[in-house]
C-alpha cells in the first residue's frame, strides 16, 4: 500500500570535508509526482539521492518517507529497510541471471509462487511479458533499463529515485523508455525524484523541478514556470538561449528596440537596465524603413524549429526562435520585432 504523504526531507545538510556538497536542504515529493533535480556536475543532486536512499547520513536534518521519519539526529534506517527503489545509470543488472530472476532478486521471498507471480506482473507493465527468459547480454539497453526499473519496483516502493537513468539510450529510445518509465511510477503513485543536467529532459517529465547549485536549491517550481520566470540569471540561461534587450521606461511603458514589450516585466539581475526575452518571444522579417536592421550571420536548426542568429552594428548576437515550416529567410538584412 502506497503512503499518502510521499517524501519529505527538511534542512538537510551533508559535508565531505570542508565541503558541504549539500547546504540546508528542504523539499517534498507528493505521490505520483515526478520531480526532477536539475543542476550542473557536483551541484549535489546524486548526493541527495544517496542520503535519501540511505547510502549516506546527512549531519543534519530529516529525511521521512510516508509517515515515518528514518533518517534524523538520533536513528538511521539502513536502505534495504526503507521503501526505496533506485535505478542507477549502468541499470546494474546481474549478467548471469536472466530478466525474471533478476527482478527476483530485490524480492525477500523470491521463491514463493507470489513472489513470481509479482514479479511476472511488473515486468508485464513495463512491456517486458515475453522477455522473462531473457539474459542482460540480449536486451537492448532501453530493455536492460526497464528490467532495473521492474526490480526497484518490485518491492512496491514509496519513492523511486532515478540517477539519470536515460542518459546512456540513443534519442529515439530515449524518448520511449522515459515514457513507458514515468507512466508506470505515476500510475503506482509512486514519489519520484530523476536527477538530470538536461533542462530539455525535465521541462518534458517533470511535474516540478528543483535547481540546484553549490549544494543549494535555489528555485523550485513547475518547469515552463521556472522557464518564463526564473529567479536569477544562472537559472534563466541554463533553460536555453536568452536575449538581454534594452529598455527605456516611458510613461510606465517599457519600449524596446524591436517594439513596446506588453508581457510580464523580466528584467536582467545583472543589468537592471535589460529585459531578457526568449527567442520565440521576438519575430523576425523583410527589412522595415525606419526601423533598426540587423544581418543574419548564422541559421542553427533545432528539428521543429530554427534559431536565426542576427547582429547590428556593433550590437551583441539576437536569436530569434521560428517554426521550421515557416518561410526560410534568403534575404541578408531583416528586422526584428517582439510577437
């Protein structure tokens, strides 16, 4: 029976010397949330993930999981005592045992007809029914993925926690085990925390994203909320390109060079005197008489879309973001205006 009140860990601080890889820490995973840790190399996301599964101690803080506390000051309760599944980047697979006895062997009964039973079912939902036989070395690796993903499962777990598990699939494969993987742990209510250094990957899985630097979280929140209102400049270019552009303030109007901005005021935090503005937020044209002209040095083509790199007289680089099925622009000058 999965527990209603999910993950909790408050104030959590954890130190390897003199450095604190995780600084005061506080965040909640509901059940059935997926909730994605988002930071660069040594920001300590997979060292919360091991202080959650209890392969480390924290020095300070809570770390509780449903209604019960099983991490703080005076107790810790070993990982095979938690209700934790973790799926590691190398699945970690055994390679002499085939994917059923595999998933069996998370199991504490694996013996019993119930246990078998159980672990036939979650394999069958993670669409590996006819691949119980199989050995590790025949899977693809989005197959050696869900067998690791059924074994943390087994266990019928309170939390999941995965450690950039798609990281090593090719793009397509990628896509499709990432989500068969969210829609089986949203369906079990399971609290997920994915850790990732790919914004791409948690604005696609997440249901809220932590961001994480220097051991901190320094915003949480919804991923397209964190991408149109990020709370500093580090947060808001680590989600994709961002125009700064300049501004005069007119009658409480904010005027731009390409155009009066009408949408929410987002200002630079390092230049107050700036506006950051997504490149989907400006549009790009024919060149327009009286109006400032820039020359398209560079196209970058994004699949769906393309980036149009342009630049003035001495200006820094504008991107503009377009439909890759609109009209290509052949034409050397253009101008640029907000949406």
């Amino acid at each position: 029976m999965i527990s209603q009140m999910g993950l909790e860990i408050q104030n959590i601080t954890h130190r390897f010397g003199r450095l604190e890889a995780v600084q005061d820490v506080t965040l909640s995973v509901a059940p059935g949330e997926i909730h994605c840790l988002l930071g660069p190399s040594g920001s300590g996301k997979s060292t919360l993930l091991r202080i959650i599964s209890g392969l480390l101690r924290q020095h300070q803080g809570t770390v509780s999981i449903g209604e019960s506390v099983v991490s703080d000051a005076s107790k810790h309760q070993l990982p095979e005592h938690r209700q934790v599944g973790f799926v590691f980047q190398d699945y970690a697979l055994f390679p002499h045992l085939n994917a059923l006895r595999n998933v069996l062997f998370g199991m504490s009964a694996r013996r019993s007809q119930v246990s078998q039973e159980r672990a036939r079912q979650v394999l069958a939902d993670v669409g590996l029914g006819k691949h119980l036989e199989s050995m590790p070395h025949t899977l693809s690796g989005g197959e050696q993925q869900r067998v690791a993903l059924a074994r943390a499962m087994v266990r019928t777990p309170n939390v999941m926690l995965l450690d950039e598990p798609f990281s090593g699939l090719d793009v397509q494969l990628r896509q499709d085990v990432r989500e068969t993987t969210l829609r089986v742990l949203r369906a079990s209510k399971i609290s997920t925390v994915m850790v990732t250094h790919d914004p791409a990957e948690a604005m696609s899985c997440a249901d809220r994203v932590s961001v994480m630097y220097g051991g901190q979280i320094v915003q949480t929140d919804q991923p397209q909320s964190i991408y149109r209102d990020p709370v500093d400049d580090r947060i808001a270019r680590s989600f994709g390109l961002v125009n700064l552009v300049s501004f005069e303030e007119r009658d409480g109007r904010c005027v731009t060079p390409f155009g009066e901005w009408t949408g929410e005021t987002r200002r630079s935090f390092k230049q107050q005197d700036c506006l950051f503005v997504r490149p989907e937020e400006l549009f790009i044209g024919p060149p327009v008489d009286g109006e400032p002209q820039y020359d398209v040095v560079r196209m970058i083509p994004e699949a769906a879309t393309v980036i149009y790199e342009v630049r003035g007289n001495g200006t820094p680089a504008i991107y503009v973001r377009s439909l890759a099925t609109e009209p290509r622009i052949e034409f050397k000058r253009v101008s640029v205006r907000l949406r």
